[in-house]
C-alpha cells in the first residue's frame, strides 16, 4: 500500500534524525569539549528523553539555538535556512497537519539538500525519496492535461501564414510525454561512477548525443586530450562558476570519453578536437572520481577485498590502482598525514594515463574545519595534500587533476567553507587553467538540444521566416520594444533559441538564477521541461515560446517557480491564484469583461511576463539595489508576437494597475510582490465603507479645517446643509459646498445650492435683497466636470453685498 504524503514527510525526517545525530552531537563535543552533555541540556531544558534519544525536532532545535556558536562556520546562511523550514515542518507534522504532494517534495528536498551539507549517507535515500513523488507528480499533471485537452477545443490564432512552434519542431519522447523526472536534469559524478545513473547522464553515447560541445567545453577536452596522450596540454583545471554553472556536466563529459566507451565519430566535433590536438585516437585512463559530498570524512569506507579507506589520497589511490594502488599510500592513509608530491607522483607515473576528478571539494573540506580526530585527516593536513597533488599532477606527463570550485555563498556554506576556498585557491591557483563556463548564447544550445529534437531542413526554414517577420514587426513598432532588439545580433539569438525567445531565456538566467538554489542550467532544464510538455499538450499556437505563455495555473512550472521564491517570502502562490493564473483571478475576470484583452488573453499574458521579470527581486533582500520593477517595452517584448498590436498590451498594464492586489505600478515600471499596492489597499479600504460613513468624515474634516479660516473672510461655513446655515449680513464668507452637492454640467447639485444660499435669505433681517448672476463654479481638482465620481464638494463664495466672486 503506498505511503501518505505525511507518512513520506515521517520517513524523511526519520532519514534527517539518522544523519544529523553524530554531526550535531560532533560539533557540541568540538566547541564546547567536556560540557557538550550539559550545553545540550540547557538547550532542551531537560528533556531526558530528547537527550537520550533526539528526534529530528530536538535536533534541529540542538542547531537552532546555538547556531552562531556552533553550526555557521560550516554550514552558513544556507544552512541557517534549511534548519529554519525544517523546523516548520516538523511542527506541522508533529501537529498532524495535511502535506499535498508538492510540500512533501519540499520537504524531502529541503531535508537532502541539509544532509547533503554534511556528507551524510542517508542523502541518497531521501534524494530517492524526493525524485519518486517528482515522477508521481508529473504523471498525475499528465492525466489531468490529457483530460483537460480532450474536453476543450484548442483555438489557433493565424499569424499571417506562419507556423507555431509546436509544428516546426518536436520535443524529446520524454518531455513531450512528461516522463522525465527531475534526475534526469541533475548530473551526479558519484551515481555515474557508482553505475547508479540513467541512460542520460550513465551511457556515454546517450550522454554525449544530448551534450552540445561549446567553446570552453572543446577547449577542456581537447587540453584534456593532450595531457591524458603525453603531448602536452594543463595538468591542472579549475573549474568555478555560479551553482548550477555547468561544472558537474563537463567533468562527466571528461569521464566518459576517457573510458573507453565512446567512438569519436560518433560524437559531433569530436574528430575535429582530435584533429587540431593532433591526437591520433582517445587514450583510454584510469580515472579516480571523488565527491565530497558523498565520501563522509566522520567514518571509515570498506572495500570489498577488506580494505578501510579512510582519507581522500587513500580513496584516489584505490580507486586508479585497486589494493596496490591503495599500498602505495596505506601508512599515510592510516595516520591521516598527507602523502608527499614524491609519492603521489610514482602512484600517477605506475597508473597513467590518469584522470583526477574532485568534485565538491569545498563541501568536503567545509565538514573538516575544526576537527582533530577524524578518520579523513585534519583540515591542514587535507590542504596539503592539495598542494602536493598538484605539484605532482604537474612532474607526471599523462596525469590530469581537475576540480570545481564553487562561486555562491550557498555551495561554500560559513567561514570554514570560506576559509577553504580561500586556501584551495591558493594552491590550486599555481598552476590550474581556469575553465570557461557556457555563455548564455551557448546555454541556448545546451536547452535546446536536451528539450527537442533536432530540426528538419523544412523545420530550418520554417524557423528563418518566423524569426524574419518578428524582426521585421520589431522594426515596424521601434518605440514599443527594447531598443537591443533592433540589433543584427538579436536575429542570431533568436535563431540560437528557437523555439524560445531569447527573452524568456534572459529573465531566467538574469533574475532567477540569482536566488540560491535555482541552478543555471539544471534549474532552467528542469522548468523549460515542465513548460515544454504543458504547452505541447494544450496544443499552444504561439510562433514562440514567450514569457507570456508561461502555464501558472495549478501544475509543473507553477510549482517549479514558487517553491524557489518560497524560501525566501512565502505569499507568491496567493498572488499567482488571485491575480494571475487562478481560477478567481483578477486577469482572467478583466478579460471577461473586456473583449479586446480576451480575443488575445492579453492580460494573462502580461501578467504572467511580468511575473517572471519581477517575483526574484521581490522574494529575495540580496536585490534591493537592483531598479524595482520592469519597463513595459520590455514587458511588451515576453508577449507580443507579429500580427498584435503593442498597444493592446500597453492597455493591459493599465488596466492590470488598477484592478490587480499585488501588481504594483510606478512611471513606467511594473512588478508583482506579496504585499497588496496601495491603489487596491484604497479601493478594498473604500468598499468596506458605507458612503454615509465616507461623507460623514468627508463633512468632519471640512469642518475642522474651516475653524482656522484665512482672515480674509468674516466667516468660513463649511458643508451647510441651506441658506439657513450661512447668516444674511454684509460680510465677506466663504462657503465649502458640502460631499453632497457635487458639480456637473447639468442639473447640477452645487449651483442649485449655491443658488438657494444665495437667494434665500438666511437667520437675521434680509440686507440684500439684490445679488448679481452667478459664476460657474470652477471644478475642484480631483472632481469631474461630467458629474461622474469622485462627488468632491464645490465651493462658492457668498457676496452678501461684497459682489460675487
């Protein structure tokens, strides 16, 4: 019988007390030494149970509480985040609250990523965990859409002849039936050397099908070629880029085609790397591959011929020789001292060509800062280790070391992360060629490639003349759109991105990207799958894939999106539901009640855009110097296609400023955010009033103002309800016409009071039987000549034998 999300969420967290236990029991004997015990019970406050045996909730409490103490060094701000959520979901669980599918998949994810940080084992089964109820939730969006589609007619605009996407090019069998799952985006050096992975990423010829080779890619392998043949080429490479930057795909890309699985002419531009390397054929090495956050420095690692391993040179050791391999470096590996340059240089010498793959070698060390007594060495001892292996990478022909290095606060964690970085660059630094991430034109490739099949001859062509006539409507409307637009080089990327518009590709890589935990190229994958296989079922017949075709209703991209913004301000899935994409949303009703926005669900369309363009910046404090909120050109240019008028979108905006809660609008830049904007706090304030109560306050305010009146007049009456109130005398007065006598052009209430006040006489003997005619009032700023709203009293001043005025 399968599992309840809850009993899921149980599991997990069993799976978190099991791994977090001996880390956070570690780190209390580390800092506070014989009074471990005792810092612990005050924290739980005597709770002998939670001392005997901690839940995950004691736990998390343990870290909470002595976090700045104890826990930042190594696991920072990141960690901090991850201990923070998971509290929260304890507390739910604890208190028996319902999890839907997506919070358990958070939860399990949150619970992964944290054990994860700390190199412990049972990462892999929560990471299990959390991609089945991925592959649940993705067939159940499947179900539902296929139902969907069949009960509702698709509407395909025309677009003067031209194609839509989904006619000219195919996704992969995969994606178009949403069969994928989130592993098959995430590349695992450990699970490929383990035989663990799917075809994707584990079968070299599979994996180098979807693998586009840029430039810094081909320069790797063919450096790489070189060194591992003995003909030169970088015995050392860096490879540091932002979380999610591609690092983990070129070290797998290294390891296949040195593994003897790969025939050259199978892979496109492959023979032209070995050609101008000069390389006759791919040597075939012996490759170590090391990953740090799946080797745990806290405990021993057995062999199957009863070997302990314990440090890092032990594990690189054994793995390029087997158990002579290992001998070579038993005593070092036993002491947790490191090897000499001398030594590591004969072990590379007697197993070339070798290749030397560290990946989360940081994360590795992260987890050393501090101790003294763990199997895998001192923090010292293993940044020596660095040094030597690189020297001897360097004095040894067919050896190649490559490393990644991460660039976000979020890969190196707190100060002992930092201090690792810090050194590693140092010594890696001396002699390591640094490598050259994708550029973001090249990452359209890489999406491309991954999501759809390759394109016809007739598909090609298909594709130039929808790319030709957008230029040619961005060059009809030049004011309505970024000015980049009119640039021969943007012609090249939409060509590069199709069927992707290059602008959906630059809010992704520009504005997500920059929140912790959205991965460049894993996260974009994962979310353009999600989006490709929507829109491919419902039959979409845009020319291109905009922003403004971004699916948010409840499904993939929706969650994909918000569970990013969710850990920094919970509140975007309120928005999405009332404004944007719900079945209640403001969007969609001003559609309904406006044709011209409807015929091309404009308003949807730009909400949505504006969405993508700004809910980064507003979920997270790292962007507050970033200008709040997007153009409207830039609006414009996620959602217009050839055939609509920029205009009707400008109308959108509009329209959007003044009936959405949480679309806020200032000049010409527009954007969403969890808090309401305050046109939709006045127009809520407004209807909760009754208009008696308005006035009333309205009468109050007028009145109070009054009794400081100017000198120049004998008497300020404000809001009299007739002539009685205004006395007959031979004095200059001002009268404020009250709420409720507005003016308009016709059967005007101001002047018929005006002229009551006037004509009438008032309390006292009438003095002034006689009055000149009556101006026109002058409209009042803020009312309407027409009558119309807002009902903002006139004002008149009564002559009284002083004349009119």
């Amino acid at each position: 019988m399968a599992l309840s999300n809850r009993e899921i969420v149980g599991r997990g967290l069993d799976l978190l007390k099991a791994g977090l236990r001996p880390f956070v029991e570690r780190e209390y004997r580390r800092v506070y030494g014989d009074d471990w015990a005792k810092e612990m019970a005050e924290v739980l406050r005597g709770d002998r149970y939670s001392l005997q045996d901690p839940d995950a909730q004691a736990l998390l409490k343990l870290m909470d509480h002595r976090w700045t103490e104890v826990f930042d060094e190594k696991l920072g701000r990141w960690g901090r985040t991850l201990v923070k959520e998971l509290i929260e979901v304890r507390n739910r669980w604890g208190h028996q609250n319902a999890f839907s599918l997506e919070d358990a998949h958070r939860a399990l994810d949150s619970i992964t990523r944290l054990l994860e940080m700390i190199a412990a084992d049972e990462a892999r089964e929560t990471d299990r965990m959390a991609r089945e109820l991925l592959r649940r939730r993705y067939e159940e969006d499947a179900r539902r859409e296929a139902e969907r589609r069949a009960s509702e007619p698709i509407q395909v605009l025309a677009h003067r002849g031209l194609p839509p996407w989904r006619e000219v090019v195919t996704p992969h069998p995969d994606v178009a039936s949403g069969r994928y799952s989130e592993a098959e985006f995430a590349a695992d050096l450990a699970q490929v050397h383990k035989g663990e992975a799917g075809p994707e990423y584990g079968d070299p010829e599979e994996f180098f099908r979807r693998t586009y080779l840029t430039k810094g890619l081909s320069r790797l392998l063919q450096s790489a070629l070189k060194r591992l043949s003995g003909a030169g080429g970088d015995p050392v490479v860096e490879l540091q880029t932002a979380f999610g930057g591609g690092k983990t795909h070129s070290m797998l890309a290294l390891y296949h085609l040195f593994g003897g699985r790969v025939n050259p002419k199978e892979v496109p531009g492959l023979e032209d790397l070995l050609a101008e390397a000069d390389i006759a054929q791919v040597p075939v090495a012996r490759r170590a591959v090391f990953v740090g956050t799946a080797f745990s420095p806290a405990r021993t690692h057995p062999k199957p011929e009863g070997l302990e391993v314990r440090t890092l040179w032990g594990e690189i050791a054994y793995q390029l020789g087997g158990v002579e391999g290992y001998r070579m470096v038993e005593e070092e590996d036993r002491k947790g001292v490191a090897p000499g340059s001398d030594v590591l240089k004969a072990l590379f010498d007697r197993y070339a060509p070798a290749l030397i793959l560290i990946d989360e070698w940081v994360a590795f060390l992260r987890n050393l800062y501090g101790e003294t007594d763990l199997p895998a060495g001192t923090f010292d001892q293993n940044l020596t280790f660095a040094q030597a292996l690189t020297e001897a990478a360097k004095r040894s022909p067919r050896t190649l070391v490559v490393a990644s290095l991460p660039a976000s606060d979020m890969e190196v964690g707190g100060s002992g992360g930092r201090e690792a970085l810090i050194r590693l660059q140092n010594v890696v630094g001396r002699l390591e060629s640094v490598w050259q991430p994708a550029t973001q034109d090249e990452a359209y490739e890489i999406v491309r490639r991954r999501l759809f099949l390759p394109l016809s001859e007739e598909g090609y062509r298909q594709r130039d003349a929808v790319v030709r006539e957008f230029m040619r409507y961005y060059q009809e409307n030049k004011g309505e759109f970024p000015s980049e637009v009119l640039d021969p080089n943007y012609e090249r990327r939409m060509k590069a991105a199709y069927p992707i518009h290059p602008e959906l590709f630059d809010r992704l890589y520009e504005d997500w990207s920059t929140l912790e935990g959205f991965q460049r190229t894993r996260g974009v994958l994962r979310l353009m799958a999600f989006v490709v296989h929507t829109l491919w079922t419902r039959g979409d017949p845009s020319l291109l894939i905009l922003p403004g075709n971004l699916p948010l209703d409840a499904g993939g991209p929706r969650y994909e999106l918000v569970r990013h913004l969710s850990r920094y301000q919970e509140g975007f899935d309120q928005v999405v539901d009332a404004d944007i994409d719900g079945p209640n949303a403001k969007a969609l009703i001003l559609e309904r009640e406006r044709p011209a926005l409807a015929r091309h669900h404009a308003a949807r369309r730009v909400a949505r855009a504006v969405f993508l363009a700004t809910a980064p910046a507003a979920a997270s404090p790292g962007q507050a110097h970033r200008p709040k909120g997007v153009q409207g050109v830039r609006v414009k240019l996620g959602v217009a296609q050839p055939g609509e008028s920029p205009s009707l979108f400008t109308d959108a905006l509009k329209a959007l400023s003044d009936r959405l809660t949480y679309f806020h609008a200032e000049g010409d830049r527009y954007w969403f955010e969890t808090r309401p904007s305050l046109n939709r706090l006045a127009q809520d304030r407004m209807a909760s009033l009754e208009e008696h109560e308005a006035m009333a306050e309205i009468v109050a305010r007028l009145q109070a103002w009054a009794r400081t009146r100017p000198p120049l007049f004998a008497a300020v009456h404000a809001a009299p309800s007739g002539s009685g109130d205004v006395p007959d005398e031979p004095a200059l007065r001002l009268v404020v016409l009250p709420p409720t006598a507005p003016y308009s052009k016709e059967n005007s209430e101001a002047e018929r009071l005006a002229r009551e006040i006037l004509e009438r006489p008032g309390p006292g003997p009438k003095a002034l039987p006689e009055h000149p005619p009556l101006p026109r009032p002058r409209c009042h700023r803020g009312t309407r000549p027409d009558g119309g709203e807002p009902p903002l009293p006139g004002l008149a001043v009564h002559p009284r034998g002083q004349g009119a005025a």
